[in-house]
C-alpha cells in the first residue's frame, strides 16, 4: 500500500481507533501505543481492503492488538511504584552471609557436575527457565535436557548424601 493511501487512511479513522483504544483499556498512554500498533500491522495487511469495511476492520485490529497486550502483561509481573516503597526490607547482614554461603555450596557442588549438567541445573534450577526454553538455550532435545537434569539432580543428591 502507499503511503498517501495510508495516511488518508490514518488521518480519516485515528481518533475512532484512539477512542476506541481508550475506552478498552482506560489509560492514554497505553491507548497511544496500541493505536501505533493497530496502524502498522495495517500499513502491510490494508491491500485491498474495500472503503466501507476499513473502519470495521481497523478496530478488530485494534482489538487483536488490545487483546494482545493483555496476554503479554499477564505474563509478566508489571507493579506499580507505590508496590515497591511498600515492601520491608529484611535483608539484615545475617541473612546475606546466609545467602552467600548457601550459594558457595552450590557453586561448590555444581562445579562437580560434567558441564552440561552444570548448565542444565542454572538453566532449570536456579535461573527458572522451562524445560523447553533450556532445552532450546542449550540447543539439545527436550527429552535429552530432562535426562541431563534428573542425572544432575542424583549426583547432587548423593555428593550432599556422603557429606
């Protein structure tokens, strides 16, 4: 599509796209973003489009974008300020010390382990990737990474076993 098209386009349907955004999702700024959303996954799909049935469709894009950024935002965890100046902070010099040695522990234990099952276990573990997203970090199967982290996991258990 060119691009006089699209901002005629633009310019006819953006403050329907902008309301519309905004009674969705009730915040400006986020308005403002997805309206920019919606107008460039138009920018490569609009060929074609009848005139009488580009608003309609816009909108349905705009709500695929709204819906979206949901799916998104609910995957990770978005706080507000006031959240974080509301939390106590109770890591005293005791409970680094703590934290510090356990974590030389495991270093020490991990530092054992063949390479591969090192990583498995900071994938998994202590990093808290999914077994399919390690598995792809590490470029392996994903039932060849379950086999390197359970055969990890015993050799640790039995380091910790014998001392």
């Amino acid at each position: 599509m060119n691009t006089r098209m699209m901002d005629v386009i633009y310019r006819e349907y953006r403050t329907d796209v902008y309301q519309y955004l905004y009674y969705l999702c009730r915040n400006h700024h986020n308005a403002e973003d997805l309206m920019q959303e919606t107008f460039y996954r138009a920018l490569t799909r609009l060929e074609g489009m009848e005139p009488k049935r580009i608003k309609a469709w816009l909108l349905r894009v705009a709500h695929n974008a709204y819906i979206d950024k949901l799916r998104k935002d609910s995957r990770s965890n978005l706080y507000e300020n006031e959240f974080f100046y509301n939390l106590s902070n109770e890591e005293t010099p005791e409970t680094k010390v703590l934290c510090q040695e356990v974590r030389d522990e495991l270093f020490d234990q991990l530092s054992l382990l063949p390479p591969n099952q090192q990583h498995a276990v900071l994938l998994f573990d202590v990093h808290g990737f999914s077994y399919l997203e390690s598995a792809e970090l590490m470029g392996i199967g994903l039932s060849h990474f379950k086999i390197l982290l359970y055969r990890a996991r015993q050799k640790l258990r039995k380091g910790r076993q014998t001392a």
